[in-house]
C-alpha cells in the first residue's frame, strides 16, 4: 500500500513557515503544511481577563476558517450568530497547549492572544495552528524582551502539534483530507520539546481500538514531532 | 498518601443509576458518581439533520449545567447568548461516543438526541454523561422494540466513560473536584465492553506527561470502565 | 364530574418537597405538585444591580424547562439564541412574588437569585416555582444568619403560588396537563401567609369569564394556599 | 385627597383615536391616553404559524417602546440582541387578548400581526394597546370584507383594556405614570363588550392586596371598560 | 413627460415640520417628505463613548423602520437578531453628517443621540432623517443653552439631506418610492447652508452612469438643499 | 509638498494580485495595494436567495478584517454577535458593484458570492476588495465557461474601485492609512471600464467640501481607474 502522495507511512507533508507574513501583529506567520495554510497572528494586550491570579500573564487562542477555505463554501459564524463547536473545541485546545509551553509568571500581567485563522484546510488544521501559533508566539514574546518589556523571553519549552491516523487499517503519520475523510482512528498530539506529552486526542471514528493501536499512533506523533521542533528551531534560530 | 475520601488509587466512587428519573423521556436516568449528578433523557424523533445519509439514523447529545451545579452561580448560556466553549466541546464528545455505540444503518432514518443536563458538578462529568447517556440511549432502543417500530436493538456495544488522573505525582482514577482542581494531567477515556477505545482525551494541566504516565492512565482507566460496563448490565439486565 | 385522578373539585394534588437536594447553593429544595417537579435552588451575591436603591438588596429569579421536561422535546433556549418569551413572562413573576416576600432594606446590599428549573412539567409549573423558590429563598436566609451575616431573617411572611381552572364549565382547583390544555379558564394566585394577594393572573383561553367565576377562582385558590402555606412551616419548622 | 390632573378617582384620561395615522398597513389608529401615544397597525398575511390548526387562522402582536419614548433614552433591543422581558409579557399579553375578541375559524387560514409600538409612554400602555390594537385589527377585518375575502367580519366582540390601581390607600383609575410610579397595588383587565374578563393581572408592587381590594380594583376597570367600548363604537361606527 | 404627482423635475414634496412630537425627548419633530414621515428624537447624555478625545462630545444616530413603515410588513430587527445591514449603512451616514453640523469641543463631554424611526416610508427615509434630525439636534442644542449648561449652541451650520435620480432617462428631484423602485440612478446629498457636500452617495442600479450625469444630480441635490435650508430656518427662527 | 512615500499626487500604489492564491474556491485572488492585502474569493452555488426574479442570478459579497489586521487587534464579529456596521456598508457596496459587472440573466439560476477577507488594512481595503473581488468573480465566470455550464462569460464590463482625498488642502488619489486617518475629505468610486460610475461615496471627515473639490476628485479617481482597468486586462488577459 502506498499513500496518494508518494509519502512513506511515518512520513509528514512538506512545511513551509513564512514568518512576519503580516506586520502590525507583535508575532505572525503563514505555515503551510502541505496544502493546508494557516496565518497565525500574535497580539499582546497589557491587561488579563478577570479569572487570572494576580501577577499572572495569560495565553489565548482563536481559531476561525474562513468560509472559502474548505472544498464547499461554509456560512461564517456571525451569519448564524454562533462560534462554529468544532472552532470551540479548536481553538481550546490551542489556548491550552501554547499555554503550556510559557511560563505565565515570567509573562506578567499581559495576555498574548494567538488568532490562527486557516485560509485553506487541506486536514491538521488545528495541529498546524498549534505548531505556526508557536512561532507567532515566540515571535511575540522575543519582540517584548527586544523592547525591554522583559528580560528574557518567558517561553519555556518548544511546543508543537502532529496528528496520525489508521486508515485501511494501516496506521500513518500526518493526514491530508482525502485520508483524514476515511481514516477509521484519528489521534493529534500536542508534545513539547521533550517528546512529552501536552494534548492528546483520540477518535475512534470507522471503529474502537486497542490500546495497542493507540500506542503506535502516539509513537508515529512523537517521530513527527522530533522534526517539527527541528524545524521550529531553524525558523526561529533559538528563543 | 491516602485519598481525600479513603478510596484507593484505582477505586470508583461510588454510583448510583436511577431509571426512568423523568417520565416523558423515551429513555431517561439519573446518574450520580459520588456528589455529581447528571440527569440523562434520550428522545427520539423521526427525522434526521440534512447531513446524514440516506437510510441512516443519528445520535447525538447536548451538555449544559444548571446554573447552581457549581461551587459559584455561574450564568446561563442563553443570558450570554453563547453556548459555553466547553459545554460545545463535551456535547461534542458524548454525541461522538455514544454514536459508536449504535449501528446507525439499523437504527433507521430517526434521530436520538441525548440531553446531559449537570443537577451537581463535584468533578468527572462529562464521563458521567456518557456512561449514563448510554443507559438512556439504551432504554429509548429497548422502547422503539417493545413498540415494534425496530426489531432489534440498534446497540452494538455497551459504551461507558471513565477518567484518572496525576495528582501530586500520583496516579488515580476517577478524581473529585478537589482532586482535579489540582491534577497534573487529566485523561478522560471512552471504551466499549470489549476494553478498546472510542475516545481518549489527555491534558497537562499542570505540567507535560510522559507517554509512560499515559499508558498507566489508560490502562487505570480500562479497570474502571470493566466495573463500569459491568454496572451498566446490571442496570439494564441486557440491551 | 369526577377528575381524572379522583380528586375532589378543591383538592391539591400530592406534594413532596425535598429539602438540600443540591449541596453547593446557599438554599435548594425539589418540590413534586403530582407529576411536577422543579428543582429550586437559592444563590446569594454580595451585591447588587445598578438600579437598585443604596442599603437596599434583590431578589430576582430564573425560570427554565430542560428541553425533556414535556410530551415533546423542545430546544434549548441558547440553540435559538432567545430566552422563551413564556419563560420571560414566568421568571418576571417568580421575581416579584419572592421580592414581596422579603424585606429588601434587611437583606442589605445583596442578591438572592432563585433558579427555577423545571425536570418535568405536568401543570401549575410557574406556582410551584413560587412555592419552592419560597423555601430555597428561606433556607438560603437561615443560612445568611446562622453565618452571622444578617441578625435576624429578611423574610416578612411566607408566600405560595397556586392555581385554578374552569374545566367543561367546572371550577376545580390545581390542574394537572391533561385538565389545563382544555381548560376554558386559567387563574393563578400568588398569595401569603395572611391569605391576601401578591400576584393575581387570570386568562380566558376558551372564553370570557364573568367577575363571579373570577371571585370564585380566587377563592379556590385561597383554600389552597392555605393549605400550601401550612406544608412550608411544616418543612421549614419556622423562618 | 385628590389627583395631579384633576380627575375623580374612577375618571379616565382623555382618549384620541387616529385611524389610518399610516397608510399602508391593512388597519392602523395612533391611540392617545393622556400623554401615552401608542402606533398600531394591522397587517394581514395569507399564512398561518405551524402550530395552528388546518382551516384556523391566527391573531398575534408584537409590542415594543420607542428608544425615548420614556423619560430616559433606553437602549433598543436589537442593541441588546434581546427582546426586552417586559416587553416579551405585554406582547403576549396583547396578543391573547385579541385573539379572543376573534373567531379563528370565520378568519380563515391567515394571521394578522397586530404592531404596537410606544411614541410616548405615560403609564398604561399595555392597556392602550389592547383597546388601540382592537381598532387596527376591526379595520383590518373590514377591509377583508370590503375586498370580498371574508363575507363577514370574523369579529366576535368589541375588547379593551383598563387599568386601575392603588395609590396612598386610594383605588384609581387609569393611572399616569407619576401615579404608576408610585402606586402599590397596580392592577390590569382587558374586558368584552358584555363586561366578561378575558385577561386578569394584578400586581402588589408596594404591599400585598385583599380580595376585598381586588374586587374594588376590578370594578373601577369595569367602569371604564364600558366608556372604552362607547369610545371604540363611535369610532368605528359598528363593525 | 411628467411626474406621477404632477410636480417639475427639480421640484420637492411637500415637506411638514412637527416640532416637539413627543414632550420627553430634548428635541423631537415629526417630518413628513410628502407620505415619509420620519419621527426624530434627539437625547442627551452626560458622557461619551470611550473612543471620544478628551474635552469632546459625541452626535450619533440610529435609523430604524417600523415594521408596517412600507408596503410589505417587514420584522423586527430584534426577531432576526441582526440591526438590518442597510439600517446599519443609513446609521452611519446620518450620525457622520449630523456630527458635521456640531462643533464637538464645545458641546463638551455629552452625547447627543438622533433617533430616526420611520413610521412611513414613501423613499428619501435616509436624507429625511438628516433633514428632520437636525431640526431635533438644534433644538435639543437650545435646551442645553436655555438651561445654562452651554453659552451657545454648538451648531455651526445648518445641514439637510437631498436625493435625485434618473428615471426613464430624466434626471429628477426628490424620488418618491413609485420613481425611486425603477430609478437607473440614485444620488444622496447632504449639504449644508454654504451649499457645500458633507456626503454623497451615488449608486448605478439600472446602469452606470457618466460624470456629466453625477455633476447634474448634485445641480438638482444644491436646488433642494436650498429650499430645505431655508424651511429648516424657519421652523427653528435661528439656531 | 510631499507624500510620506514619495509618490505623486496622482499615483496609485504599487498593485500586485496574486491569482489561485487559494485553490478550492472556483476564482480567488491576493491583491495588495500597497500594505493593504485582501484575500478574494468567489464561489459559485446553484442556487439564489428567493428576492431574486425567476430565470436571473445573483452576485453577492461579504467582507470582513481579520483580528489583526489593524495596528491595533479588534474582536472578533462572533464574539460581539454582531456584523461590525462597517462591514456591512462595505460588503453592501462590494456587492452592489460586482452586480453591475454581470449580465444576471446570463448568469442564470445561480449565486456567486464573493468573499473578501483583509488579511492587512493599510487604508483603501473597500476599493481594493472591488479591484480584486472582480478578478475572483470572472475567474470563477470563466471557469462557468471552461466547464460548459454557460456559453460564455455572463461578465459585461471591467469594473474597479479607487479612492481619493483631501489631506492638508491637497487633493490626492489612492490614500494609504497614515494619509487617511487625518483625510479632510475622503472619495470612493467603482467606475467601469468605459470610465462610467457605479457608486460613488464622498465624506467631509474634517469638513465640508465644495461640488469643484468633489470634481476634481472623482477625476483623480478616474486617472486611477484607467490604470487599474489596464492591470485587470494584463492579469486575467481578457475574459
């Protein structure tokens, strides 16, 4: 069995990070992974939402697809008055993992929010805004210590997002949509730079599956992860 | 170290499943695991939303909280005219989980929708909506053959959800509010009665997990959900 | 003419209250009028809107039906992004019948919110929300001064919803469903310990009714409130 | 004692009625009570809401104020993205009132939509907008008529509203706002022709309220209920 | 060719000013464009909205039209959720030309909100609204002078709203909606006493049209702008 | 005098539109206009909303900033539940333009629908989104035609958007942020390629202005019409 395209089962899509693709945002870019694309904008507000402990930064995400970005044209979500459940669920999932990987009290009393808008979702849409959110994120937080806001960058752990999937019974890395549309399992993993685990989510959606299937799945993840972090390191050149 | 309440590290609270709670419901139970209390009412109509293929059914939930479940009052979704980020992302899981719970070829063109309304939240319940949104699911199948309508059960397997957790470096299943307001890492699991999985959803709340901590989350988890299927039948006596 | 279920023309349907039935707010009972049950629960704020008079408190309350509660599921009021003009209409007189019941100068700068959610609905929804938010608003009273926080109770007299019907030309007192959805008349009283009026709300469904059948209405009803406000003391043993 | 206008006790404000105060709806009058000045307008549409039965039509208002229609700008809904709660009960109040003074099956499967919107609120205005909505919807019904869609008026009988009210111990008629704002018994009727009730609201905004009040209170609306009904009469000169 | 109602090519409706329509409002009048009748509330609030400079006050205004205004009842904008995107465009217009007639550093830190309700709409509602609610705004001006809280009026110029249009080819004054329905070009001005443009609107709907054209819409706009001036002036006698 | 970036009164920004920028929409294009970059898309249903007349199609545009697009990020329109008002003016007068571009009858029963995101706002976003939303449209025309679902392309004339202004007394075109934002008068026009007008806006931000200024700026736009006509002729090479 091969893969549509040519890939080898443990084998992620080509990424490109186009970083500062837009300028008034403190820390964006554009990563395309294969050919989903995603534009990742990081704002920094001096001020926190009510809930944080004092002396306490915080870290947000938002997560949008605008309505052409997919194969049929989708309403946006102020047409029907509602945040899209799927972008909820989303963009939760990003405000914590981009969370974890700063250190909020270094951060101070500010809040950086992270937008991942998708331009074009071609499947790994909400792991590629956790993987460009991180740069758009380090980007920002490099800009307040260039500034003199703080003294050093309050970013502990590199921190990227991969997916994997069993499709024809036959687990791969990294799902495009024509895959991911069929594929019976489908598991993302948010892992920092230490192959550690921050996210991890699992559907069983053709079938259940063993505890075995999901191992193997996490292990394709940590191997895609390993280079992500790499290639997040030669974006940004260090922290 | 010892638990708050003196269970052991792989021990449930304990549960209790009262059937038939409310009388309209085609399937209806009320689920307490320790002080949570979910009030589960399954409805079925005879129809399905437009995304569904032909002569197929449908099987979804929605998740809400009384406004006073909670230590604090917090305010209705409709006061704020936005259902709540995190209700949208459990509704989301329970509807994924207990749709694999059901051959949906079998159930035919109508749709079940499950209601998992929260009465009291001391922790654990979105898994506590999906175990006892199986029995409610199950009762309104059970319902549709004693009618005449379905000749037999569309149910598959019995599904139930379980979660664990690391608190204070210690793993344990099942974490009350006061333990999970702490936790480490959370790990939520879906399984059938075949031990395998349908959802799996962990988070480093508090700091990265290893893929060693994941696997004795899951497998605590597995021992949990036998008890739990096991309830299940009991409750039930067969689908 | 008998009723359906043999009671007498003047005779409530049985009623249970129970008392704590949720641990976390300040005040809660679940109150059953026959087939109806609405969970009542009492949460104090310690402050108040901004049309509020300085030194003064609030009382205010919400009323909602889980989308089960009735013969037909219907939406949740957040998926029509509308609270239910009928829930409007029953949650403004919640309000003003527990408002009159407290003295609002006593109570201090603070808010007492009464949820009102109704888990099953068979008739006589909106009384009994006055009835049981009664005894949740009393219990969450107790608790302010067992704390220490208010010397003595804000509460000045005990207040009860009830209602009465003109059934196939009959008077009959507390109608269930299946007698107030042919009902040709429809009054409800909210009314204290005194027997005086504090709410009065009287529709002809089927047709008009003459100012005799209104008197009559009313007192049907002050036998029951009588006997209403005798169930309170016996549950509340006192303010 | 006396009152700020000069009127007796049991003496209504000075009524104006404009028919067709706009052209283009089916019935319309601009109803003056003192200084409140509601707009109401009649529009008749050939279809019926889902809920009404086959070969029934249907009556139905929708009531709003103006944005300083009061003494203070108030905020309009749709800056709210609700409808106002109080504004949710007098519609609904409006509309029942005027669908009773109408034979559903004599209308024939088509709604009229009855608009009352607030130019000026001086207390009373949802009183005005039953007695000037009757107006706009015997227009409406006698252009139907005239058009030879109806071979008769599906009018039963002439409805208004009235309001009176308890002020310094004082029961009056038709209150002014300056009265309203003070009164402590406030109390609505919409009555027939014939002096039968079809809607009932009494309110103990200040203190709870005797039978014996209650009666009086309904007498004084009865009182003017039938100069209300001369009024209506001369003004549209039969039906 | 002649027009419908018989009136020139550069020929406005005539035009009737109500001062004081409702006695609330700081200013008010009831301006009627032949059968447009547009009521206007000027309301004055001590303080201004956050992105108002220091020192500054704000003129803003909010368009709506009844329901039953035109010929077809339209709803509300609250029943949609949703301010109507074309009330939204005509808010805009008539708040920016209304805020040119003001000099905001001397109006000091208040609010002036236009409220333009149209009752009827016969077209020309959006250039009505800036004609009639200026009138609101002077007077609302005066109120402020006549009660000591300004020295003078902060008005500086007279300001008014015009339309013309090509129908049938003809380019005319002051389109009515029976000419407005099948105009190939409509222009909105508004100008003030200098004849001077503080806004134009030009829209192609049937065709585009040429700059020669544009130049004669605005000759016909200027002559319209003259006579509304001096109506304006006589009806307030001075600012 | 001279402009911050050293271009001539008269000179555009330098234009640069990436066509198939995104590949699932049927046309789409990046334009940016100097710092402005609006991302349009066109997609094509077959269908049209019910006001449209049997037999003809429809052109429709939405248009919507990204968070942070701006110097400053702004909310989300789902997080305020509101269109920004803005956005609605804008995306009324895209639409209006694109319209004019098509022949609807030859469009037949179909709606294309262009979307026009701004990824980055550096003044001039409205014209640009009319430049570039006319690219999408007659790709995603031609692709109509490539298809064979119409003979040929229903596209009648090139159609474009410029601006000009007043900044310090000095009329010039195309005005980028830090010119606009203290503009004394702001002009937009669409014109076609027989430089007709389609819509034209005029503004006195800072004052008023004289019918010559008004003049000789739509000439400047004009000028800038020609060239962006030219542009679209060499991007798209006919239609």
């Amino acid at each position: 069995m091969t893969r549509i395209d040519g890939r080898a089962m443990d084998e992620l899509r080509p990424i490109q990070i186009t970083t500062d693709f837009v300028k008034f945002a403190e820390g964006s870019c554009l990563i395309a992974c294969g050919d989903t694309k995603v534009l990742c904008c990081a704002s920094v507000e001096e001020r926190v939402p009510p809930h944080v402990a004092e002396g306490s930064g915080w870290v947000t995400a938002e997560y949008s697809m605008l309505p052409r970005a997919n194969r049929e044209r989708s309403k946006r979500d102020v047409s029907k008055l509602k945040l899209s459940p799927r972008s909820a669920e989303i963009q939760r999932l990003v405000g914590r993992s981009l969370r974890a990987a700063v250190d909020l009290k270094r951060l101070g009393e500010r809040t950086i929010t992270i937008d991942c808008d998708v331009l074009q979702g071609d499947g790994g849409t909400r792991t590629a805004s956790v993987t460009g959110g991180f740069i758009a994120l380090a980007l920002a937080c490099r800009k307040l210590v260039e500034e003199g806001v703080l003294g050093a960058t309050p970013i502990r752990r590199f921190v990227c997002g991969v997916s994997a999937g069993i499709v024809d019974e036959t687990p791969m890395l990294d799902l495009r949509y024509s895959e991911d549309s069929r594929a019976q399992v489908d598991l993302n993993c948010v892992m920092n730079e230490l192959g550690e685990l921050i996210e991890l989510q699992g559907t069983g959606e053709g079938r259940a599956f063993t505890l075995a299937e999901q191992q193997e799945l996490v292990r394709l993840c940590a191997k895609g992860n390993r280079e992500l972090i790499q290639l997040q390191k030669r974006v940004l050149g260090g922290l």
